[in-house]
C-alpha cells in the first residue's frame, strides 16, 4: 500500500491537468469512465495510481513517471461527483 507523497495543492492539480491532457487517451463521454468516476469515492489513492500507470478496462495507460502519477491522481480526484 502507497501513500500518495504529493499534496493535492493548486499546483500539483494544475501539473496534473496538463498531464493528463498531454498523457491520458480517455473519453470521458464513455461509461467506462462514468463509472470511474463513480467509483472514485471508494477508491484509495494507491489503486487510482494503478489505474492511471495500467489502465483500466477500455481506459488506456497514462505513461508518465512516478511523481507525474501522483499529480495525475490528484487530478483524476477532480472527477469524483459532487
């Protein structure tokens, strides 16, 4: 189990915007990544790691380094519904 080392601070969200512009094929009109997002809640910051570095289900691996996984999960965590 990994604790996420990055502070989910306007600068790290903003990083991770741009990586994931940059990095991250996802069609967020799919419902693979409605249910996602409806899963973020419960989903700890570990296993969104995996998701963002492997995959999941038809969402593509985003490719990026360890550190630029950290801000991409705090931005994905931008996702969760409201």
């Amino acid at each position: 189990r990994q604790i996420n080392p990055v502070l989910p601070n306007a600068d790290s969200l903003r990083r991770g915007a741009d990586l994931y512009t940059a990095n991250c094929d996802w069609d967020e009109d799919s419902r693979v990544f409605a249910s996602l997002g409806e899963r973020l809640p419960r989903t700890r910051d570990d296993e969104l790691y995996l998701i963002v570095q492997e995959g999941w289900r038809e969402l593509p691996p985003c490719g990026t380094t360890d550190e630029d996984t950290w801000h991409l999960v705090n931005y994905v965590r931008t996702f969760e519904p409201r």
